[in-house]
C-alpha cells in the first residue's frame, strides 16, 4: 500500500513539473471534440484534421487572401481570339472581351436561311416545283458516307439504336444517327471506308432483330422493299456430342437456312469438345419461299455394327419474322399481304 501511494505521489509531481515545463510554451490552437482528447499523460492530442499547432512565438493572425496574392500570375483580362465559324469554315480574328462576348459573336457569325418568296426556274409536266440541281448537290455533300436502315416488324426505339451503333460503331468512324417518322434511321460516318465496313461486316442484329442497311443519297426513295431472305439466331437442343464438329453443325445448320457464324460457347464446345452442351447457338440466313423448320432429324452411324441412332434436334427462334405464304416474303403475313387484298377488292 505504501509503494502504491508513493508511486501515485511521483506520477503528481511529474505531471506539475510538466505544467511549469510547458509555461513558456505557445498554447495548441485545438478547438470542438479534439480539445478533450488526452494522451495517457494527460496532455491533449494534436488532431490530425481540422487543426494546427503554432509554433512561433509571437503567433499574427494569416490573411489567405494576401497570401494568395503572392502567388497569383496576373492575367490580361482582354486579349484576343481566333473564333473559328463551323458553319462558313472561316477565322474571325480581332475579337476582344469575356468568352459571353465572344460566344454571341460567333452565334451572330452562325448562316441563316434565306427563306423567301420563289419561284421555279424550269417547269416539268405533272409537276408544281422543280428543284434545281445546284440545290441538290448542297445537299448531297452533307449526305455523303450515309447509311439508311429499317428493322423488319416493329421499330426499335430511337436510344436503343443510338446506344448500340455509338458502341459497336465506333471503331468504324460513327458520327450521329437520327430518325424519321416512317422507321428509318440514318448513319452518318467520318469517311467512306469506314461506311463500306459497316456494310461488310453485316449482317447487323439489335435486340436479335436484324438491320437492313443501304447507301442513302438525296434523291434515293425511301423504301422497305420486299425481303426474301433474313439472318436469324436459332438454338439447336439436344444435339449429341458426337455432332460438335465442323462438319456435324454445319449440316445440321445447313437444313435450316444458310450458315453464318456460331457463337463463342458453340463455337469452343466445337473445337474443345467441352462446355455448354444444353444447346448450340448459330446465326443462319432463312429464306422465305421455304416453311421454317421446327425440328431436323439426325442421323448418327453406329461404330461397333450397323445401323444408324436416330436424334431429333429442336429448332428454337430466337425472333422469328412475320411470312407471307401467298407472295414469299418476310414482314407481313397472308391477312396483311397487299395481293391478298387487291384480289379481294376486284
């Protein structure tokens, strides 16, 4: 007990040499919570956030303002600028102000259309208004490396297109696309090759639909011609082991439509012999003067005897478009065909 009281008797009397120690000392600028954090001395902590502890002597309150001035480069408030018109393609040089100024000035710079009263040069039978080729060619400029295109069936909404090709597109120079009101939508691209890729390495599926695409000039027609033949997705269930190969997909894809590619899954189940095996997924071309195949029949040979193991694989659509059985064609069936209907009407 006595140890234990003169132990406590020196722990005060280090903690009041420390007190007259720390006289001299400037006082720890601590404010809030972190001033009644003690350390097991009992003297406060200095807070790593939010705090200091001056040093000098003599402490003088710190203007931020004056010491910013310090290192400020000053800056010539007016200077000029080289504004660049998109429109006309030319320099306005000697513009001087704030960046308002100088925007107002380039909007005011902006062509604006000379819409006015006129009349037609030249005058065609049947005709009210002849559009003259000097209009034409302003036009076909900005339609240069152009792709219009239409999904069979319903359209596809406006930002589920925009998302895809700005996308997939890109390597291929995608610029903008926009929309009209009868389905159609238009590809803009930066260069001509970069157009012809896109064609190239068709056909294009978005949401499994496929995109038909052509090259748009100004006086092309917009149509949604007859289709005869569209590139689908199918999966084949229940193909035996033994028809993963090059030989054994191809013709069982072969009787349902033209082969096309084969996805990754199908395609390393091909090449490995191990993977997926529930289905086998391709891309085959169908063509509407034949009926789609719902099922195919295989073959398989027997290697210890004769005979034959016979299969049945399924045939699923992944989109399956609509078919007219009267005029062979995809995007309408025999209720809406218009042959149908014109044969009626007479």
């Amino acid at each position: 007990m006595e140890n234990y009281n003169s132990s406590l008797h020196d722990e005060r009397n280090k903690a009041a040499n420390n007190s007259k120690d720390d006289r001299g000392k400037p006082p720890l600028l601590v404010k809030g919570f972190a001033s009644r954090i003690m350390s097991i001395d009992g003297n406060p902590l200095v807070p790593r956030r939010g705090s200091f502890q001056n040093l000098q002597p003599d402490p003088k309150p710190i203007n931020i303002f004056d010491e910013l001035t310090k290192i400020t480069v000053p800056v010539d408030p007016v200077c000029s600028q080289s504004v660049q018109n998109p429109e006309e393609g030319e320099n306005i040089k000697g513009i001087q102000g704030s960046y308002a100024d100088r925007v107002k000035i380039n909007m005011s710079a902006k062509r604006e259309v000379n819409f006015r009263l006129l009349e037609s040069l030249e005058s065609v039978e049947e005709a009210d208004v002849v559009i003259p080729k000097e209009a034409i060619r302003q036009v076909q400029k900005k339609f240069e490396n152009v792709l219009y295109g239409y999904f069979l069936g319903d359209r596809l909404p406006f930002p589920v297109v925009e998302y895809y090709v700005k996308n997939v597109w890109a390597k291929y120079g995608f610029v903008k696309l926009m929309m009209n009101s009868d389905g159609f939508f238009f590809f803009k691209f930066d260069s001509k090759e970069g157009m012809h890729k896109v064609i190239d390495n068709g056909p294009w599926l978005i949401r499994k639909i496929p995109l038909f695409l052509n090259i748009r000039g100004p006086s092309v027609s917009l149509k949604k011609e007859g289709i005869k033949s569209v590139p689908v997705w199918i999966r084949l269930h229940n193909v035996p082991l033994a028809v993963y190969t090059d030989d054994g997909l191809s013709l069982l894809a072969s009787k349902v439509g033209i082969p096309k590619r084969l996805d990754s899954y199908t395609a390393d189940m091909c090449i490995e012999n191990w993977g997926r095996t529930s289905y086998a997924r391709a891309m085959v071309e169908i063509n509407a003067d034949k009926e789609l195949k719902t099922h195919v029949v295989v073959a398989i040979p027997k290697m210890d005897e004769e005979g034959f193991v016979m299969e049945r694989v399924k045939v699923e659509y992944e989109w399956k478009p609509q078919r007219c059985e009267t005029c062979c064609l995809f995007g309408h069936n025999i209720s809406s065909c218009p042959r149908v209907s014109k044969e009626k009407a007479k």
